[in-house]
C-alpha cells in the first residue's frame, strides 16, 4: 500500500527550478531558460549505449501512479523562522517587571516581540521598521521620547535591531490597543498570547515562530538589502517619490519605511524633517483614511503599526497626523472612473505643491495601488508626467518576470529618462505562507477601528475606542425632505454601485452600508430625483463619465464616512454613526452642499452582528466553565441577535437557497 506524499515532497518536474534560501522553489525566468538550453545544446553528447542505466527505483511506480491520481499539492507549507537573535538571559536583561522589560542588544543583534508597548532608548540607537531611534540626552526637550510599537500577528513581526556596539531598549506595557475581541473575531488573539513568564504584560518576547504560545503563523519582517540601499539614497534630500507595483508586492510597505527614515533621519548622513506629505492613491487599502478615498495626508507621527491601528487623523489636533483633502472612489474597479481618478490625483498632488509655497524642503511620497500597475498603466504614464518624481520606485518578481512587467519596466525606464529621475528597480516582497488575514478582512479591521473611535490620548496621542457594539451608540438623525417640523439637511444621495439600482430598490440597497458625507460647492444643474414612496432624493450617474457633475474634485471636500444604520420612512429621516471626533463636523452642514456619496466601500457584515458577539462573550463569561463541564453548546442561548443575524446551523439547512450568489462579468 502507497503511503501519502506529503505537502512539500520534492517530486521530479520538467521545468527546472531555482531554490532559494527560504526553501520555496520558484521557476526560472524565460531568460534563464532560453540560456540552460542553449548549454544542453552546446555541450557534448553522450553516448548512450555505453551508459548503464540504473536499477529501477522500488518507489518509482507508486510515485507515479500516485502523481496522476493525486493532484499535486503547491499550496505553502508553515515554516519555522527565526524572528529573533536576542535571549533572555541575566547578561542582555537590565530590568524585568511587570510593567516593563530594558534589554540589551548587540551591534546587528534582533529583538522581536508580539503585542503593543512604548519604546524608549536608553543607550545607543536601534532601527524599527525605517525608523532610526538614538538615545537622548539627559536635559534636552526630547528627554521622555517615546514611540508606540503595535506588532500584531497578523502582519509580519517587526524586528528591533541595534545599532551602536551596545543599545539598552526600555520596553514599557501598554493597555490594550484594539479592545474589539468580544465584538469582532478578527481581533480575538492578535496581541500579547500571556505567557506566564511574560508577567501579564501587553506584549510576548518570540525567538521562532514556533516558539509562539498561541500556535499563530508568525512571520518576520523582510527588508532586502535594495530596500536599505534605495532607501539611504532616497531620504538624503526632500523629493517627490513614485512607488509603483502590482498587487501585494510590498509598495506599503517599502512606503512606510522610507517615511519612517525621513521623520527620524539618519546621523549626520541625513537629517531628519519635521513632517511627510503622504499622497496614498489606493482606495482599496489606504493608510490613514478609511477606504473608498484618495487623500494627501501631512505625517508627523512615526508609523510602527499596520493601518487599522491608526484608521484615520483627528482634525483639528495640533501636532498630529492632518488629513488635507480626500476624494472618495469605488475601491474595486476603476473601469467606470479612470477619467474621475485621474481628476482627483492631480487635485491632490496641487494642494502638495500649493503646500511647498510655505514648505520648500516638504518631501513627498506617492503610493499607488497594484490594480493600477496591472489593469491601468496608462494613468501611471499619465500620472508620472504630472507629477514628474526625482524616485520612482518600481517593485518587482526580479526572477520571473512576465512580458507585462518587462514592457511596464520598458515604459518607467523612458519615462525617467525623459524627466531626469532614478528609477530603482527593487525586488517585490511576496508572502511565504499564507497571510492570516484577507484584504477584505483587514479593510473590516480598519473600519471597525474608525467607527469605534473615541479620541486620541492628551498625553501620547494614542488612539482610544469604545469596546461597545455599534448598536448600543445614538445615531444622528438626518432628514432628508423638508416639513413644517423640521428642515432638510441633505442634498442628496449619490449611488456610485458598480451595477445600476433602481429607484425602488434604493432604500434595500443603502440600508445598512457605508456613506462617504461629502461638502460640495458645485451648483446642481437640476433637482434631485425621488425614490417613489420613500421619497428619497439622489442623483443618477452620468451616463458618459459614470459621476454626477457635484464630485468635480475642485469643488468637493470630504467631511467623514458615516454609517446608514436605519431609514425612517414615515418621517424621511436618515440614521447615521460617525466617530466621536468627527460629530461636530455635522453641526456646519448645509442642506444645500451636503450629499451622500454610497457604493464606495465594503458592505460592513461586521457591523451587523457586533452586538450578538458582545451578547455571546456575556454569556461565556456568567457560565464560566460550567458550558465546557456539561458539554452541551448553550453559548448562542438566550442572546439577542438583531434583524440581520441568524444562528449559523439554519444558514447550513438553507443549502443552496442560502448561498452566496456570484455573478461572472465579461468584460471581454
């Protein structure tokens, strides 16, 4: 009897492969393999009948029979990685409390740890994720500097490295970052995994990824040596720099390195500036906004934490991260709306340059989304010559490289021939196993993050949010006709769906989902059309340009995104939640300017069924133990579930009829 093959079994392939260190196979280029061929042609033959030919092997048949019947498995196997080169041990701990932890690391030596805590350096200077922290002196302004850290395991875990012949790094505890585990699993065991030698601190000292309490599928955080070396090149002036890339190539991520190393500097070889203009151009997985937008954001903050831990800024903060203009697009295709993105960019990248007029030396990073590379590359041309960068950055699969990308390097290369930039051709940054978390999933993280939004910390600017489902929150009421009881306070709503809605479906399909509220100065050409019965006014689409005339980008500005959690048709009013400090925003609206962009975002099935999570965690903790003692489920008894929540065993009974339904486009 054949015994099973296991996932990552070399078997025999006729295309020649390359391994890298990582041990993952790749193919050989096209090039690679025009020239191994050309080898095998050249090189002497051998004669055949002089060579014996080997005994067959007993696993032969049973590996081959196995192979046709089986299909070949290429999914990525779990590894184990090495995070950290740091040990605990009596010579590299100075301090161990339950509230703080001071290390000491070597010249090139790592330290890496799951969880949030604030760093501080007390003796010579480490590197974190671009960042450059040096020790301060005693008496200067700058004596108390400390930075937050948030590491969680769905992200790869960031390494701290020293960089002097000896750094003391003080790690301090800090409450819990994203309070959300009781109302959203996404969030359940992404921080600290509480092990007994760790005090009850936020965060968990890993050497391996195996060495993880919690068993999750940690990875370490990559920074190729053309990363480092694009990077020292970039940061040593202020200038415009273009990062371009298919998707999940690491674009994000080399951006946030490099604004780490203009905010921090390097010694004397580059000073640091005070502030970064970000120009983030993907809609689909933005930094500091929520998605459905394009923004130009002054950062003054250092990043050291993925995007949901900083959904969006706080206006009106002084000394903080300030949004200057946003422009909401639909996030998943911009077939319908190149014309109107190519509008919004270059508003954008105006308001940097009418900024420069005040801050010569304000050095700009303009990060682009992967489905612009690979479906869109003319805005990128067009893009490229409007904003004419001293860097643009083209991120790559250097080894493989399709005749797609090898045209768009083609292009990028005249390109910055003709406007005198530095192309730096740098190698992609692709995932080793899979990621914990999908896309779609981490754009739910950040939404829930900005709607659950409180306000920022007077004392270190750190984000605070309500653990409270959404639904124990008082929305604001908004109406939409006008009566001799009230006034009316919105234009109109702008559906900006993929396909079209009628009129009549209106209601169904906004119920629930994701508003962008958006200032207009535009005059509207005509009166809003109404819904029948419900008499809700909006726009329709222009059928050429696919945008109602109101989002010009000259004339818009957008105010927050909002969530339609309820529609009152008797009395034509709209429910909405904002976060807390975006509520006065709505005291200026005018009913006149005021329209409600929709179709731009996800459809937020997170939201729905936060307060039935919050009722099953209640219920978990009254219980107990005395649930696991009686083996019976009896968790999801007695919980209220909301109108549009069901138990998960009558969704399996459904069969079909309870299906996801997922319609084919042909757009060829």
């Amino acid at each position: 009897m054949t015994g099973k093959r296991k996932r990552g079994d070399a078997v025999a392939k006729e295309t020649p492969e390359i391994a890298p260190r990582n041990g993952v196979a790749k193919p050989l280029s096209a090039i690679a393999a025009a020239r191994l061929k050309l080898e095998q042609a050249a090189a002497p033959k051998t004669n055949i009948e002089n060579v014996q030919e080997p005994p067959p092997s007993p696993l032969a048949d049973s590996t081959a029979s196995e192979a046709e019947s089986e299909p070949e498995d290429i999914s990525l196997v779990p590894q184990n990685f090495k995070l950290s080169t740091w040990r605990k041990a009596t010579s590299t701990v100075l301090s161990d409390t339950a509230k703080e932890l001071t290390i000491v690391l070597d010249k090139h030596g790592t330290a890496s740890f799951v969880g949030c805590f604030d760093v501080k350096v007390l003796k010579g200077a480490v590197h974190i994720n671009g960042a450059n922290l040096g020790a301060t002196l005693k008496g200067s302004k700058e004596e108390e500097s400390v930075h937050r850290v948030y590491v969680p395991s769905t992200h790869p875990i960031t390494k701290i490295r020293g960089l002097d012949r000896t750094n003391h790094v003080q790690l301090r505890s800090s409450r819990e970052p994203t309070p959300f585990a009781d109302i959203n699993p996404l969030f359940v065991d992404i921080w600290s995994g509480d092990r007994d030698g760790d005090k009850g601190r936020s965060f968990t000292g890993v050497m391996e990824s195996d060495d993880d309490p919690l068993a999750r599928p940690l990875v370490p955080e990559q920074a190729p040596e053309d990363w480092l070396r694009s990077i020292d090149d970039i940061s040593t002036a202020s200038s415009t720099t273009f990062i371009v890339g298919g998707p999940a190539c690491g674009k994000s991520t080399f951006a946030k390195r490099l604004l780490n190393r203009y905010l921090t500097g390097f010694g004397k070889t580059a000073k640091s500036v005070p502030a970064v203009c970000y120009l983030d151009l993907d809609p689909s997985s933005p930094e500091y906004t929520p998605h459905g937008q394009i923004s130009i954001t002054i950062v003054r903050e250092l990043n050291l934490g993925p995007a949901f831990t900083h959904p969006t800024t706080i206006p009106d903060r002084p000394g903080s991260n300030t949004t200057i203009a946003a422009h909401v697009l639909p996030h998943q295709d911009l077939t319908n709306y190149e014309d109107h993105f190519t509008a919004c960019a270059t508003h954008l990248f105006q308001t940097y340059r009418n900024l420069r007029v005040d801050a010569p030396t304000l050095p700009l990073i303009i990060n682009t989304p992967g489905f612009l590379y690979t479906a869109h590359f003319p805005l990128i041309t067009a893009l490229l010559n409007a904003t004419k960068p001293s860097h643009i950055v083209h991120l790559y699969a250097k080894p493989s490289m399709p005749p797609a990308t090898a045209e768009n390097l083609h292009t990028l290369t005249l390109l910055a021939r003709k406007a005198s930039a530095t192309l730096h051709e740098l190698s992609a940054q692709h995932a080793v196993i899979p990621a914990p978390r999908t896309p779609p999933e981490l754009r739910a993280m950040h939404m829930t993050s900005y709607f659950h939004l409180v306000s920022l910390s007077a004392s270190s600017s750190q984000p605070i949010y309500t653990p409270a489902p959404l639904t124990t929150l008082t929305p604001w009421t908004l109406a939409y006709t006008p009566s001799p009881s009230q006034t009316q306070d919105i234009l109109a709503l702008l559906p900006l769906h993929d396909q079209h809605v009628p009129a009549r479906t209106l209601l169904t399909a906004l119920n629930g989902s994701i508003l962008h509220v958006v200032r207009t100065t535009s005059a509207p050409v005509a009166p809003p059309r109404r819904t029948p019965q419900t008499d809700i006014p909006y726009y329709e689409p222009d059928p050429e340009t696919h945008l109602p005339p109101l989002l010009r980008p000259a004339a818009t500005h957008t105010v927050c995104t909002a969530l339609l959690v309820g529609v009152d048709p008797r009395a034509h009013h709209l429910h909405v939640l904002v976060p807390a400090p975006f509520e006065h925003r709505l005291f200026g609206l005018e009913a006149e300017t005021t329209v409600l962009v929709a179709g731009c975002a996800d459809t937020p099935e997170w939201a729905y069924v936060e307060g039935a999570y919050a009722g099953v965690a209640q219920r978990r903790r009254e219980l107990g133990s005395r649930a696991q003692l009686a083996g019976v489920e009896v968790l999801g008894e007695g919980v209220e579930r909301g109108p549009w929540v069901v138990d998960g065993k009558v969704v399996e009974g459904m069969g079909y009829a309870g299906a996801v339904r997922r319609v084919r486009r042909f757009l060829g």
